[in-house]
C-alpha cells in the first residue's frame, strides 16, 4: 500500500481464489507483492511470504537486452545503483519487450498494452534524491526491511542469516552478488516463488551478447541485396 501510495499506482480488481495471495501478480500498477506459498515443511503446514520486486541487479541483463533495440530504454543510476526503465521503453515492440522479460532472471518487468510504457520498482528514487529511504521500508514496522550502503547491508545480512541459522537449517541469502535487493529465507527459496533465485547462466550476458554481435554481421552478409 505505501508502494502505491508513494508512486500513485492504482489499485488491482481482485477475486479470491480460495488463497490469501492477493493481487494475483506483479502489473504495471504493482511494482511490489508479497506473494503468499502454503507449503508443508517438516512435516508441518507453513504459511511462507515473500516480497517480490525488482532487485536492482548489479549488471542488469534487462538493460543489455533493451540496449540492443533501444539505447537508453533502460539506464541505471550511478549513484544509488537503481535501474530504471524511462519513458524510451515505450518504442520497444511487444516482441522486443518480451526479449526483455525474457532476459530478467526474476520475472519482474510488466507492460501497459495501451501506452507500451513498461513499469517496476523505481528503488523510490525520488525519494532518495531527497534523502528518504524507499516508502516500503519506511512504512515497515517491524523492521523486516532494511535500506542502506551496500558494505553495511551485506553486514547486516550476514548477521541475521548467522542468528536465523541457528533455528532454520537451510536458512540463505539470495543472489547477494547479482542484486541490490537481498532476501533472507528460512528455508528452499523455491517454496516461496519459482523466480525467487535466477536460474544459472541468468546472469551471463556479456558472453550472450558478444555472440549476438559476432552473429549480426554474419547475418548481414547473408542477406540478400
Ligand atoms: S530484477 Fe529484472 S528488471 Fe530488475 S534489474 Fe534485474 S533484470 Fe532488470
């Protein structure tokens, strides 16, 4: 809600589905959900929550790939590290968004099919330009989230996943090389969301793209004129 609130998103029309999940999924009016698992562990039912968002990769391979087709559809903030799609990615093509979509290790990115705007979450850089951390940490209570430099956070990660260790075995951090956005979980990241750690070889787009570009000009030679 403080998501929507800040980036003045509209609300989702909803139908229970017999599940607590709520909205279904990520839109372009929904830059964050906490997706909802019931899952059995240990022999016991579990109710496991998990917030999905954008997470601001360190080498994003959504912006590789926009690159390709658009330059500047996809930028990434030099300072904060946040990666923001820009008013540019409404000249990418359905497909070329797809390529996009494709290309996000975490299934993040949405489209709106009447503007071809594409949407996710901004790291509230506006706020931050301000010096306010993200409104979903701002509007957190009990401190599940945290926002900070980077040395610092992974301190902190570090800290909890040694005390959460102690209770929960196969306790872990996401991807804390790859992304801005770190989870701790308790158990399988796979038992909170198919897409909640990249699938291997996600992050390999230097060497995806260094192929693409050794192909086009093979490609265009074969051409006909
Ligand atoms: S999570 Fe997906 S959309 Fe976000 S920066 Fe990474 S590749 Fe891009």
């Amino acid at each position: 809600v403080a998501c929507k609130q800040w980036n003045g998103l509209k609300g989702t029309i909803t139908r229970n589905h017999g599940s607590h999940q709520n909205p279904s999924d990520l839109s372009f009016n929904t830059y964050k959900l906490v997706r909802f698992s019931e899952v059995v562990s240990g022999g016991k039912l579990c109710w496991y929550f998990f917030a999905d968002q954008c997470r601001h990769c360190t080498d994003p391979p959504c912006m590789a790939t926009a690159d390709e087709y658009v330059s500047g559809a996809i930028t990434k903030n030099s300072k904060t590290g946040a990666v923001i799609f820009t008013s540019k990615s409404d000249k990418l093509t359905v497909e070329q968004f797809n390529a996009v979509k494709e290309a996000c290790p975490y299934n993040i990115p949405r489209r709106d099919s009447a503007t071809g705007l594409m949407a996710k979450c901004t790291m509230c850089s506006d706020r931050l330009d301000k010096g306010y951390p993200p409104a979903c940490v701002k509007s957190c209570p009990t401190g599940a989230m945290n926002f900070g430099d980077r040395d610092e956070m992974l301190a902190l990660a570090k800290k909890r996943l040694a005390e959460a260790k102690k209770k929960h075995r196969k306790a872990q951090l996401l991807d804390v090389d790859e992304t801005r956005t770190i989870f701790l979980v308790a158990d399988d990241p796979m038992k909170y969301h198919e897409f909640a750690v990249a699938k291997a070889g996600s992050f390999d787009m230097d060497r995806k793209m260094a192929l693409k570009k050794m192909i086009r000009p093979i490609a265009n030679i074969l051409r006909p004129v």
